[in-house]
C-alpha cells in the first residue's frame, strides 16, 4: 500500500502516529471485498454469486464501509510495525494503539487515521560526565571468622537437659508459662502463654524478662515487675508498668562440640583439619563480602546514572512491571493475587495503595535497566564462548564444584541466556568504573553491609 505517516511524541514516551492510505488503495481495497461478498452473499431473489453489488451496496453499504476501514487500519498497521526501518514507531508489547474515532471512509479520498501508544523511552546518549561515586570498604577479621566459627558450634550442638536443682544462666534455652497480673492481682486470661521457648540473652521474648529469669529453677513460679522506657521500641509497652508471672517449666543447655579437627571433618569431607575449615571460612565471607560491595557500588553508578540522564518511563510498562510485581509478591505467598488483595485488605491495604507505594522505586530501575540496555547496544558489548568457559570456572572455584556440574545446570537455555547477559553486564560495569570518578568509600563492618540489603 502507498502509505505517508506523520509522527508525534508525547508526554512519557507514547507517540501520536498519524497515517494516511492513498485513495488508490482505498478504492482497490473496497472493491476487492466487495466482490468477495458478492460471490457468497445469498439474497432473496437471487442466486448465490449472482448478487449485484449495487444491491449489496444499498443493502449492507454501512457495515461493508466498516469492515473495508477496519481491515485497512489493519493492514497499514502491521505494515508499518513489521518494518525493519520503522523500529522507533513500534509500540510495546503491552501499549495497544488507541484510536479516539473511526475516520470518515470515502472511497474517492485519502483514508487518514491516528493512534497513540506507548513506544521504547529514547535515549540517544547516556551522559556519564561528572558522575562520581564511592566504594564502600570492609574487611573480613578475626571477630568475623570467630562468629562464623561459633555458629558452626551452634549447629552441630546437642541440647541436654539441666539438672532440676541448677539454675538457668545465660545462653540456657529455657520453656516458660507466663500470664500478666492486673491491678486486681488477677490473671489476665487474654495475656496467658503455655510452652514459650527462648534463649536466654537474645531477647526474643515479649517483655524482654531474661535478665530476671537467670537463676530461676526448673518448677519455680515468680511475679516480675518491669518498667518500660517512655522511648521503648515495643509502642503497647512503652511508658507502662508490667507485672509478670513466669513459670519455668524446663532448662535446657547447649553443648558445644570443640573446635578441632573432629569438627571439621563432621562438617563437610573436603575438611581434614580446624585450619582447612577456617581458611574455606574466611574465602567464603571474602567472597560474600566482595559481592555486597560490588552490589552496592553497581547500585550507587546506576542511581547516578538515572539522576544524570532524565527521560520517561511509559505508562504502560511502568504498570507492566508493578503488575509483575504483584504476581511476584504472590508467588513468594504461596498464593493467587486474589487471595493476596484480600490478605493485605484485612490491614486495610489495597492492591491500588500497594502499587502507588512502588511506583518511584520501580520507576528508577526500569530507568537503569534501560541505561545499562542502551549502554550495550550502543557499545556492542558481546562475550564470547572463551569468555563463558571463564565464567564456568569461576564459578565452579566459588561454589567448590566441578566444572562440568557448572555446566550441567546451565543447559538450560534460558539459564545460559542468563548468564550470558550477566556477562556482558558486568564487562560494562568494568567499562564504566574506568570512565567515572570512583574514590573510597566509608569503612562499614562485614555484618552491616548485609543489614542494608
């Protein structure tokens, strides 16, 4: 078809797209179906085929008219989005062309027509200059590999049984009934708990009882009355006064295995002694803390690359990538996104309110995934097959796995295609790191760089 097309943009990259057909085209097109129908129109009055269009025509001018329109707008459409040179026209895959009103067909005229819908946010250069970040710094220890080290004593510990003449002390997992006293010095029925097990120390009670419960017997009944801070974080204790009836009903200990090389080997038989196990320790919180801070430097580029390169997201993908979020979020609840709205609806929450919260934050990682798209594209970032043997053997160093298990688990096509863009990703990041400003960061400790994610 011979087709002239005029172009809009609009606000948040949708497009006005104006199209018009020649009147050529129009007029072949209509006669083209109207001789279709002719042939299989059955009548009264006429046998099948032998229909004039005349008759048609008079009979079915407005619905033929209609139907010949839409098929051109089709037509015209899908010519124009299934060309190569019109890649910027299209629309997203979730942006449907609207159309306010049906033109006016008159087979001795043009046919022009317009649509809106959104297209692929332009970005014809991503400004990196001026754009500074910072790393953060950290270090793993003696103090790290000790907490590591005691968690695997934790693990493989054996919890006994206290004697019932021994009191509890700290670190002691203890079972307790506890009821709160009112002002009568009765029991508050609503406030009673049977079997609550906790270890001492780590706070993880209600009333926050641990210190007063060290020294207590297994049997033993006592009232506690505790003070709350003004400021406490608990707002139904804060600023109040509690009286307490705690019962321990049993006092168990821990204990822990030694640290040797007996340990070691229980834990895993790449182990022969302590110093094996410390040193695969320390290599492994290496690796966890290298990765946070690598995170966390990808993660300040890309904020500083959204602030510096401002243009729209869409409407359409925007509500495209909270939808999806939505469906995550019910996957992750092991349920449908029905039940999902009608579980936040009993807090008062609505599906609508939950999106409104991600829109900003969602907004400023597709805006970063384009960026770091374009940056591909433009810089013709590819990996090759070396280049993914590589990676297979990184990864095999860091999960202590061959490398032909590595690459059983990426046979998967879609896990290869994964990895594959992971790797040009990161070869950009490389990129990148050399052609900003990066300077040292503050120094965070191992275990607060995690309390950030």
């Amino acid at each position: 078809m011979k087709l002239s097309k005029k172009i809009e943009e609009l606000e948040k990259s949708a497009v006005k797209l104006t199209v018009t057909i020649a009147k050529s085209d129009v007029a072949e097109n209509y006669s083209q179906i109207i001789n279709k129908y002719a042939k299989n129109a059955q009548i009264p009055g006429f046998r099948k085929g032998h229909v004039p269009v005349s008759v048609l025509e008079r009979k079915y001018g407005d619905a033929l008219k209609a139907d010949v329109c839409a098929d051109l707008i089709d037509k015209a459409l899908n010519e124009l989005f299934s060309d190569e040179n019109e890649k910027e026209i299209r629309p997203l895959p979730y942006a449907q062309p609207q159309m306010e009103k049906m033109p006016e067909f008159d087979t001795s005229k043009d046919l022009t027509f317009t649509v809106t819908y959104d297209v692929f946010p332009k970005l014809k250069e991503v400004k990196l200059d001026g754009v500074s970040i910072k790393e953060t710094q950290s270090s793993v220890g003696d103090k790290e590999l000790e907490e590591e080290l005691k968690a695997i004593q934790e693990r493989n510990a054996t919890v006994l049984d206290k004697k019932d003449d021994e009191k509890a002390e700290k670190d002691n997992i203890v079972t307790i009934n506890y009821s709160e006293i009112g002002e009568d010095g009765k029991v508050i029925e609503s406030s009673k708990r049977e079997g609550f097990v906790f270890t001492i120390g780590t706070g993880e009670n209600i009333y926050k009882i641990d210190d007063d419960i060290i020294g207590m017997k297994k049997g033993e009944t006592k009232e506690i009355t505790k003070k709350y801070k003004k400021d406490d974080a608990d707002k139904e204790l804060a600023g109040k006064t509690k009286k307490i009836s705690v019962t321990v009903t049993a006092i168990k200990v821990r204990n822990l295995p030694a640290l040797d090389d007996d340990l070691a080997q229980d834990v895993s038989s790449n182990y022969k002694t302590l110093d094996d196990m410390k040193k695969d320790i320390k290599k492994n919180l290496e690796l966890a803390m290298n990765r946070r801070i690598n995170e966390m430097k990808k993660d300040e580029l890309l904020k500083a690359l959204v602030a510096k390169n401002s243009f729209d997201i869409p409407a359409s993908m925007l509500k495209a990538e909270l939808e999806n979020r939505w469906r995550m979020m019910a996957q992750q609840f092991q349920t449908t996104t029905e039940q999902l709205e009608k579980l936040f609806s009993t807090s008062g929450q609505t599906k609508e309110t939950m999106l409104k919260e991600w829109e900003a934050d969602s907004t400023e990682m597709l805006k970063a995934r384009i960026i770091v798209e374009e940056l591909i594209r433009q810089r013709n970032i590819s990996v090759t097959p070396e280049e993914i043997e590589a990676q297979y053997g990184k990864i095999a160093a860091e999960s202590n796995i061959s490398v032909d298990e590595v690459k059983k688990h990426y046979n998967d096509p879609r896990l290869k295609e994964y990895l594959i863009d992971d790797a040009k990703e990161q070869k950009l990041y490389e990129q990148l790191y050399k052609e900003v400003k990066v300077s040292k960061g503050d120094k965070v400790a191992f275990a607060d760089l995690f309390k950030r994610q």
